[in-house]
C-alpha cells in the first residue's frame, strides 16, 4: 500500500510498531473503565478474556483505509472491527500514551523537515523567477517542430541550469506537450505554495539564444 507525503512522518512509527512483536496489537485500550486484552504473547496471564462494556477502541492509523482514516489519524472505531481486521493487518495500532507520543514526536519532526524544505524552496523561487530558459528542437514549416517538447523535458532543462530536481507533475504549461516555436509562460511549483515563473523559449537548433542572466545566477547559487 502506497503512502502519500502526508503520512510519511508515519513510517518510522509504523516500522517501530510492527517489528515489536505482540506488545501493541495485542491489547485494546477502551475509552470506558473495562477494556478488553488478547491473550496474546507478552501478557502472560494477564490476558485473561474481560468483556469490554461500550464495544469501541480509539487506534493510531498506520496506513490510509478509504472512507475510513488516513495515516495519522486518532479515531474510536468498533472494537470488533479493530482487532479482526485493523490490528491483525497492521493498518492500525492501539492509541496507547507511549504510540500517541511517538506520534506527536513524528509530526513535529516532519513540521520542521517541511519548514526547512519551504525556506530552500523560497530562495530557490527568488532566482527563478523571471528567469528565461530557452530549448533548440528540429523546427520544420511554418515554426513547427519535429516532435515535440514536452513537460518532462522542461524539468530536466531546469535541473541541469540550477542543479535541482524537478518533479515534470510539478510543471505547468498551457500548451502541452509544445510543438511550435516561441516563448511560454511556465509555472513550477517548488513546495507548498512557493511557485516560480519562467519563461520557456522554443527555437530553432543553432539560433542564438536570448539572454537568461536569472538562471545563470541561480545556477551559480546552487
């Protein structure tokens, strides 16, 4: 099962949760004063069978199940549904103090790793912005190109100028793929909300190409 950015922070919780053997699938902690624990390796005899009064167990999600939670998520659910389905299948652990702190100590890790991309991102948008990439392509009649350029191709002209990867999916341009000469107006989405413009000139192999001091200087800068 894939995992989106928003429960990446999760991995580690998940990792520590299923390689500790019995000791978190095994007992289901109820919101009311009897709780119910499976004799399962790791409480001995005190898994003796106590009947559970409101049939309900608050877990941690460690995957995405849909119309259910996403990874992350603290919610009660059905306390039959939690231990024949969720726990067995490690898409869930019981919300325990010691994983919801692991938990919030997760979160906090992945706030600060996205506060740190966000500042390089913002930089990084401040060099290109404006910036001017230009690509030769094979141009047959009337500007039309042999081919095409496509999105693909612009993340990578933009890697080997600044020396960042480009995601092509986090590339926008009105006419795609390009098939004719001229200049485009190019949005890259860098992370979060932190966007830069550049304008993208397609000509013909061999043409001068125009001035494009800001990419210069952001490679430079990289």
């Amino acid at each position: 099962m894939s995992h989106s950015s928003f429960d990446r922070p999760f991995e580690s919780l998940r990792t520590r949760l299923r390689t500790s053997g019995n000791t978190f699938s095994a007992l289901l902690v109820c919101p009311g004063q009897m709780c119910y624990y499976d004799t399962l390796a790791g409480y001995g005899a005190q898994g003796a069978n106590l009947v559970e009064k409101d049939n309900s167990v608050k877990v941690v999600f460690l995957e995405n199940v849909p119309n259910v939670a996403r990874a992350g998520e603290v919610k009660e659910v059905a306390e039959g549904y939690g231990r024949n389905f969720l726990l067995p299948r490690k898409l869930a652990a019981v919300a325990t103090p010691a994983v919801l702190k692991q938990l919030e100590e997760q979160r906090q890790a992945q706030s600060r790793r996205e506060s740190r991309l966000e500042a390089q991102a913002e930089q990084l948008a401040q060099r290109l912005d404006g910036a001017t990439l230009t690509i030769g392509a094979r141009v047959g009649s009337q500007g039309r190109l042999y081919g095409s350029i496509t999105k693909a191709h612009i993340a990578e002209e933009l890697q080997k100028l600044t020396g960042h990867a480009f995601d092509r999916r986090r590339v926008t341009v009105e006419e795609d793929p390009i098939r004719h000469v001229g200049s485009y107006p190019v949005q890259v989405h860098l992370a979060g909300d932190v966007t830069a413009t550049v304008t993208v000139v397609v000509q013909a192999e061999g043409a001068p190409a125009p001035e494009s001091g800001a990419l210069r200087q952001a490679q430079d800068g990289a």
